[in-house]
C-alpha cells in the first residue's frame, strides 16, 4: 500500500529524514512513536504528498483518508451539513453510514461548537473516512481526549483496520499497546524500529525508553 525508500527531508539544512524505509501492508495498524521533532508528522506529510521528499521514492496505492492533529472543522456548522459538505467535495452519494460507523447518531443534528471534543473527534475521524479510503492516517487521534473517548476512539480504530491500512502516531504508549500489530519508533529523523510490539505489557514504553534517549 506505502512504499518509502531511503526518503530524505531537508528543511533548509536542517536534516529531519535521514533514509526512512517503510513498506505497509492491508490489515496493518502501524503506532508511530517518537519524541517531539522526530519526524512522525513529516513523514506523514510526505506521504499525503503535502510535502516532497529532498531524496528518495514514495509509492502509495489507493485511497487515503486523514485526520491532523488540528481537526479542520467548521465550528458553526451542523455536524449533518458538515459531513454534506466534504461528501460532495469527495463525490460520495451517502454519508450515513459513515455517521453510524462511527457513532455520531446521537449528535447528527448538533452544531459541532456544542460537541464534546471526544465527538469533534469523530466529526473529524467521520470525514476522514468519507470515499472508504484504503488508507488512514491518524496524527495523534485521541490527544485531549478524557479515558472513556480515548477508549471508544481505540475500539473504531481496531474496528476500520480489518480491510485498512492505518498509521496513527501517538504519545500515549499505552494506546500503541492497545490497538497496535506494528510498532515504528522515529528518533530524530531516522527509524530506530520498525516490528512487531511487544507482547509484555509496558513492553512498548520499555523498548521506547531504551531506544530514544
């Protein structure tokens, strides 16, 4: 599905990808970790082609849905008028399935400023999803959000990747714990891992905190 090979990201002469390679595949949801100014949201955006390699090669086939770290919302407008909106800029006929997909039923009707951020969350997390998109990339999807949304952001995420690729990046270990079958650690601009988590629990913080100093 993404294919990056030895991709390189200059800001200026500031190096912020050093060779990244990565290969994902259908089924996979990849956490992606590492300290502020690693790399994670770079390497995101290159993916989504907001921004271009300095070096290197990118593949990615199919469709991709995203929700940023800042959800883009309207806040004045209804969460059904919302979903109209960016249905109709991505060519889909229908977005109630999406809506109860994702558990918005109950607040359709509402204006998005009203909505909890857990909900502003699957407004986002809804709209992302829109085109049924063979790829998710999530930057930091439960950030702000209380246990129990956390929670129910998790259990939808396990839920969308049985036929999906999905990339979320985190700084809760415990989610990448959680919901995770792959696990890639950035550390300044380079991959330092890149496998299967680990199967003991605070294994993934354990691997974190010897591999990032």
């Amino acid at each position: 599905m993404i294919v990056l090979s030895s991709v390189t990201k200059f800001f200026g002469k500031k190096l912020a990808l050093n060779k990244v390679n990565l290969k994902t595949k259908t089924g996979e949801i990849v956490g992606f970790l590492g300290p502020n100014g690693a790399g994670k949201t770079t390497t995101m955006r290159i993916i989504l082609s907001y921004l271009e390699p300095s070096f290197g090669q990118i593949s990615v086939k199919g469709s991709i849905g995203y929700l940023p770290e800042n959800n883009p919302l309207y806040p004045e407008m209804r969460v059904a008028e919302y979903l109209k909106f960016i249905a109709d800029i991505k060519g889909v006929d229908d977005f109630l399935e999406t809506v109860q997909a994702v558990g918005l039923q109950e607040v359709i009707a509402s204006k998005i400023e009203d909505l909890s951020r857990g909900f502003k969350q699957r407004v986002g997390l809804a709209a992302a999803l829109l085109g049924n998109p063979d790829i998710l990339i999530l930057d930091e999807p439960t950030s702000g959000l209380d246990p129990l949304e956390q929670d129910k952001i998790k259990i939808l995420i396990k839920k969308l990747a049985k036929k999906k690729t999905i990339i979320f990046s985190t700084h809760i270990l415990s989610e990448v714990e959680a919901v995770a079958n792959r696990l890639i650690i950035l550390n300044k601009g380079s991959i330092v891992y890149d496998g299967v988590k680990p199967k003991a629990r605070g294994g993934v913080e354990k691997l974190f905190k010897k591999l990032v100093k």
